[in-house]
C-alpha cells in the first residue's frame, strides 16, 4: 500500500577504482620497472557503472514481504593520481522491486517507475567517491572509503548521520526542479499493476510521489581488465539501520490533485523496508564520453568488456 522504498541508491555509491588503455614500451632492454610500466592501465575517462543489491522486506498489516534486488546506473568522469582514483558519479537510472498489498487489501500489486528524462536532465547531484588501488595492473585491487549518495535532500553529513524519524525533520531540495519537494516518480503503470491506495477503503489513489533517498555504500573488488573492474558492494549500517534510506514527501492523486499530508504520511509509513541479504555486485566498464543514461541502461554488464 505504499511507494517502493527506493533506495537507492546508491546505490549510487560503488566507487569507481577501474583501469583503463594499457600504455606500451618499445624499449628491447630489460629495465627496473619496464615490465610494471607495460602492464599499467590507466583510469581516466568515463565509466559506467552497475550495482544490483540483493534485498528482503519484512510482510506488515498493509504489505506481503519478499525479496528482490534493486539495481542503479551511474555514469562517472574517473581521474587517476597515482593508486588514488576519484569518482564523480551521476545516477542514470533506478529499478526497484515490485511488492504486493496484504490479502485484507487485495493482494494488489505496485511498483514505481522513474521517467526516463529525469537521469538525461543534467540536473541531478554528483557524487564523489574516493579510492585507493593496490597497483595498476590487471589483477590489482581497490578500496573504495564509504560514500553517500542523496536525492531529494541535503545533509550534512550524509556517509554517517543518522536517516531523520519523518519527513518534518529532512532538509528537502528539488532536484528536478518541478516545483515538488524532493524527486518526482511515477507509480508503475500496467494491466497487472494497481495505483497504491490513500486509504483503507481503496477510495483514492496516488499516481505520482514526491521522495527522498539515500544509500551509503562501501566499494571493494579487482581490476579485470583494463576496461572492466569487477567488484562489491557493502550497505552501511548507521544508528543500527541498513542505510537504504526513503522518506515520501507528498504525492499527487490520480485526478492531478495534491495528497492532503494524512494521505503522503499513510504511503510514508506503509513503505516496506529494505535489508540487504548480501553484498551487492558491483560492474564498471569503460564507455564513451557521449553515451546517455539510456546507452548505459542496455550495456549488458555481465559480458561487457568496456571501451563499447
């Protein structure tokens, strides 16, 4: 009976420590450090990113519990120092679990959708992610440190502050600038999908919601290629809490009327709530400096060797 709980997130948050664009050495004689320098990728470009949370949430009075798996996009401009890389990392997409109401409500089915022109809008916050490689060659490791990725808010110390109690307490920011607090997604639309409810006798439905998220996220893996680093992802846990974060601001009724805050606070509480029930995966492959969202929305990461 509610909007998805998006986390994100943030998923957002995979650090971006990949390598790419072997460099060459014509030198026949065998020298300290050639062989190092032949193998060395470099890590400067533009990269996409893929990070799918496995997750679970727990059934309530209004909503069955199940599992799924939350995935974003990022697309991230990477500069190498060194073995420090930094990312800065825009989100280009999110899919969320679909969930069910509980039986006593019709065992309905929701979902949300975010529209597409959102992640094209050049609007949307960066985040900065840092991280130290244990080389440069293929095989090499990295650690990213625990970054945060927030939509529809500002805190000031987001990779650690606890996730305010309500939507009173959150510092909200319009960051599609359409003039609603917080980001703008649409409810899943579809023959076997149903509005979800703003009451207990189903008398009116949200067709649009106003949220807030955030995902804190800690990034480790290996270099794979030097187009390809294939890695993980842990969600932190603040204040005893996995950090996938939401809040609903407000939404908008199916007939284009603004919810009364009874009716945004009812879809606030009703939201299931996401635990992971592992690491995520974690895939950055290099891509053109031009390519859209939409271009690294249909990369097939699982055999993507970059440089597309």
């Amino acid at each position: 009976m509610s909007i998805i709980r998006t986390a994100t997130s943030l998923s957002f948050l995979c650090l971006a420590a990949a390598l790419a664009a072997c460099s060459a050495n014509t030198s026949d004689e065998p020298v300290a450090g050639s062989q190092a320098n032949l193998n060395a990728c470099d890590a400067n470009g533009t990269w996409a990113i893929k990070v799918e949370t496995p997750v679970q949430w727990a059934g309530s009075f209004v909503v069955q519990g199940g599992t799924g798996t939350i995935t974003n996009w990022l697309k991230s401009n990477r500069t190498q120092d060194g073995t420090s890389v930094t990312d800065e990392a825009t989100l280009c997409g999110v899919h969320t679990p679909d969930y069910l109401s509980a039986p006593a409500f019709g065992g309905e089915k929701y979902g949300v959708a975010f529209p597409d022109e959102l992640w094209e809008s050049g609007v949307l916050p960066t985040v900065t992610i840092n991280g130290t490689l244990s080389g440069t060659e293929v095989g090499s490791s990295f650690q990213a440190e625990q970054a945060a990725a927030v939509l529809g808010a500002t805190m000031a110390n987001p990779a650690t502050d606890p996730w305010p109690a309500n939507a009173a307490l959150l510092q909200t920011l319009d960051v599609d600038n359409d003039g609603k607090p917080g980001v703008s997604v649409d409810t899943a639309s579809g023959a076997e999908y149903k509005n979800p409810p703003l009451d207990a006798f189903l008398s009116a439905r949200a067709s649009k919601v106003y949220t807030a998220f955030r995902q804190v996220i800690t990034t480790q893996g290996s270099i794979t290629s030097c187009n390809r680093v294939d890695g993980s992802g842990t969600v932190a846990v603040i204040a005893n809490k996995p950090a996938i974060d939401q809040r609903v601001l407000g939404c908008q009724r199916e007939n284009g009327t603004e919810c009364s805050a009874s009716e945004y606070k009812l879809l606030d509480s009703a939201a299931p709530v996401y635990k992971p029930t592992g690491d995520a995966i974690v895939t950055m492959v290099r891509i053109p400096a031009e390519a859209s969202c939409a271009d690294i929305r249909a990369i097939d990461f699982e055999t993507a060797t970059g440089n597309l």
